[in-house]
C-alpha cells in the first residue's frame, strides 16, 4: 500500500517558459515567441514581427539557459528522481525545415542532460511543449501542413539518437488536446493567428475548423510515427501522450447535464489519448465531425500508422475540474483556460481556477478504467502570488496545502488499484505563465527575482514548500505534514 519505492518524485518545466535565451546559440524562433505578456484581465498578443520595445516574457524567460546548474542542484536537493523539461525544437532545427541541426543546442542538452544524471535525476522530455518552430508556422502553417510531420520526424530522429543513452522517458506532445479548441491552434498547432489578442472565446468557421482537425490529425500521425521511430532507436525507452486533463462533472442531476458532461469528457478530454493509447478514431468522432461539417484530410495509410504507433503510458496535467451544464444560462468561469462552470463546492484559486484534489483520484480512476496502461501526474500545482518577507523568506502554506491534498488523492488512487508511476509537480522553478504571460502567477518550490515587466536579478531562494517537498520525497510520499 501507499507510494512504491520507484516512484518518480519530481517536477515539470517547458523551455518556452523557462529557458530563454530565444536567439543565443543558434536558435530560431518559436510561436511562442512571438506572445506577448500580458495578466490576468489583459490578454497576451500574438505578433508577427518581434516588435522593438514591447515584452516577450519567453524571450529571457527565467534564463534556465544561464541557470541550468544551480537550478537541477537545487532540484538534486530536493531529491528529484525524475526532471520533466522540453527541447525547445528551434533550438534543434531553427526554422523547423532545416536540413541539418544546430550543433550548439544539440551540445547544450547534452550538458543538461548530464547535470541531471550527476545529481541522481532521471530526465523526462516532451518533445514539443508549445514550441513550434516559427520558420514551420510562416511556410506550412504550422501542424495544418503536412510536410511538418516529416520535419518533426528528423528532430525527433536526431534528439532519440543524440540522447539515446541520456533520456529514456519522452512525451511527444504537451496537452495535445489544447488543439481541440480554437485557442490552441497557434500555442498548441502553430498554426498562424491573426496579430491581435490571444483569445480564449474564439469563434471559427466550418472550414477553419476543417482545418485544425487536419492540424490536430498531422500530430496523431507525427506522435505515431515517433513512438515508433523510438522503440526502433532505443527499445527501452518509454514514449507517452501528454493530455491537459479536464475532469468535468453535470451540473445537476438532470439527464440533460449528465450528457452534457459527458460529451465535454469525450470532446474536451479523451479524444486524442483515444487515438494515442487505442491507435484509432473514437466513434464518436463520426457524429461531431457530421455534426459540425468538418472534414479531415486523411491519406491512405494514416490508419495503419496510428495503430502502430500507440503510447506506452498516459500522462497527463491536472489543476482544477468544472461543471458541464444545459442551459446556456449558468455561469461561466473565468480565467480560466478551459473555462467550465464554476461548481459551488469548490473554491477557486486567485486566478479562478477551481481546487478539486478529489477529483483527481476519480480522474486517475476513470483513465486507467478505461485504458489499463500505466498512467503518470505530470503537472500540477497552484499558481499564487507569492510574498518575499523582508528577510528573503517565502511562507507558502497555501501551496503545500494544495499539493499535500492531491498527493493524497493520488495515494488513494494507487491503493484503488491503478497503476501511477510518478508525479512531477508544475514549475518545480518559477516560470512564465503559459495562458496569461505573467511571473506573478507562481508555482515553484524555488522562487525566482523576476516580475512580470522583466525586472529582477534572476537570483534563486528556497520556499517553505522546498523542505516540505524534500520531506515527501525522502519518505515515499508517507510524511505529508
Ligand atoms: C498547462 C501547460 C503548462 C503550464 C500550466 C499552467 O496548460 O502545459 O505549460 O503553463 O498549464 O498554466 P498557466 O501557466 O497558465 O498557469
């Protein structure tokens, strides 16, 4: 019962927010380079020229590029087993089309990778977090071109062969599923947006929806192909999908709202890791496909790609749930990136974003129901506003309160018999927010002197939730308090 003694301990991190250095050594940029800051009330902009004078928090974001070191020391501190972090692809293949890779960003992973082993830490990579390279965006339209599979494919070629005997864990795409929706078609697809506000209520046509399916299809059959390019290069590796988990429950017990919820599920949550971890379409694909005129381009062939290129486990982020409702009348959450009804048993955190540590174990519960592979938490956390006392203390009960509650949901998940094998806790560092751009909004066990304009000396301190979190690792996830 409780924790097994393997369990990956750790935390997750994305290069398109924690790395920086977006034009040193070689890299080229990245869709997300290309986002403004912005907060919670104001929206982030998407701009197609880098604009002198304006704020790019990705840009430096907290220099992960200078700070490798010190920060994966702190992490060994901590008694990290596993590190969750991206390639930044453009670092790799600049343009994304290029012929040949960068050596520089080939080399600087190299030297990460190491730091990770010399400190007792297992690297898990997701090849690409939101960090499609810009050269594919401008040429290809980013995942709506076709010819991005074969481009992901020779990165992915050169990171497995490079980094065969470094890394064994991988995730092909982070939160495949934000492609579900029209908001993801730049951060997720790297499809082009118009210049303007990143908008989480965007509204699309038939055709353009067309078009991000067949996005999100040329990422089924990349991921695929990876999965099973990567069996071939090292048989040992682990190859998982990376789905942004969204536990939605009825509003009510009316039938209407039970079903509404349950095509919020299989529309909002289990549609790509059906495809991934199943290796075909769900059937209810079909009818919404009809339903809403849309029409995937598929080539012959692509069927038999996806069954073979199936994932060897699940994993997936979770950070709140919300409720599915009938009438259009009730309520919609916000600031939130999912944006669900609020649900009046719950509290929100200060960005809105609704606190169910329960419901992660029914989440756990319901996946590995559904698919009996081994599953993994690869991001949660709180984004809060932290204080530095004048003595440079950080007293983040309010933190360790949130991840002490979901550790526990997830100890009762694994003794209901499914089969978890680790958890990394989001912004293990302090990094830029993805959905608002911000530094303020902060999740880490080691703060960093940056704010949201960009000033800040970078400097590192250790929060309370640090040795808290040092404790749970030291004891299996047994010593909670
Ligand atoms: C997920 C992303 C992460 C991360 C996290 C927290 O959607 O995979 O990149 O940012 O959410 O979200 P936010 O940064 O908006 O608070």
């Amino acid at each position: 019962m409780g924790f097994p003694k393997n369990f990956l301990w750790g935390g997750a991190t994305a290069a398109n927010q924690y790395e920086g250095g977006w034009n040193l050594g070689g890299k080229g940029p990245s869709t997300s380079d290309h986002m403004t800051g912005g907060t919670v009330s104001t929206p982030r902009r998407f701009t197609h020229k880098i604009e002198e004078g304006t704020y790019y928090p990705s840009h430096e974001a907290v220099d992960f590029y200078h700070h490798h070191k010190e920060d994966i020391e702190l992490m060994g501190e901590m008694g990290f087993r596993v590190f969750r972090m991206s390639i930044n692809w453009a670092r790799i293949y600049p343009n994304g089309y290029d012929e040949t890779p960068n050596q520089e960003g080939i080399d600087f992973y190299h030297t990460v990778f190491k730091e990770c082993h010399d400190n007792g830490i297992e690297p898990l990579v997701t090849i690409s977090h939101y960090e499609t390279p810009f050269g594919l965006t401008e040429k290809y339209n980013g995942w709506a071109g076709r010819e991005t599979i074969e481009c992901f494919l020779r990165y992915c070629k050169t990171i497995f062969t490079e980094y065969k005997n470094e890394v064994k864990y991988w995730l092909t795409f982070n939160e495949i599923n934000i492609g579900m929706n029209p908001f993801g078609k730049t951060l997720g697809l790297g499809m082009m947006m118009e210049e303007g506000d990143w908008n989480f209520g965007a509204t699309e046509t038939k055709e353009e929806a067309s078009e991000r399916f067949t996005a999100l299809h040329h990422q089924f059959v990349a991921s695929a192909k990876a999965v099973k390019l990567g069996h071939e290069i090292n048989p040992d590796f682990k190859i998982g999908c990376m789905i942004a988990g969204s536990m939605a429950y009825p509003y009510t017990c009316k039938p209407e709202d039970v079903k509404k919820a349950q095509d919020q599920m299989n529309m909002g949550n289990f549609f790509c890791g059906d495809v991934q971890v199943r290796g075909h379409y769900p059937y209810y694909a079909r009818r919404y496909f009809a339903d809403n005129g849309i029409q995937v381009r598929m080539e012959e062939g692509d069927e038999e790609l996806l069954k073979n290129g199936t994932v060897d486990f699940y994993s997936f982020s979770y950070y709140m749930s919300s409720c599915a409702s009938a009438d259009p009348e009730v309520a919609k959450g916000k600031g939130n990136m999912m944006m669900g009804i609020q649900n009046p048993y719950l509290k929100a955190s200060d960005w809105g974003w609704q606190i169910d540590p329960k419901g992660l174990r029914t989440y756990l519960n319901e996946v590995y129901g559904r698919y009996e592979i081994p599953l993994m938490v690869v991001e949660n956390g709180l984004g809060a506003n932290d204080v530095v006392e004048e003595d440079g203390s950080i007293h983040d009960s309010y933190r360790i309160d949130y991840l002490r509650s979901h550790i526990e949901a997830m100890k009762e998940a694994i003794e209901d018999g499914v089969e978890v094998m680790g958890y990394t806790m989001w912004g293990c560092v302090d990094l830029v927010s993805a959905s608002t751009g911000e530094m303020k909004k902060r999740y880490g066990f080691i703060y960093v002197d940056r704010d949201n304009d960009g000033n800040g000396d970078m400097h590192r301190a250790r929060k309370d939730s640090f040795h808290w979190y040092k404790k749970v690792i030291a004891s299996d996830g047994e010593d909670l308090a």
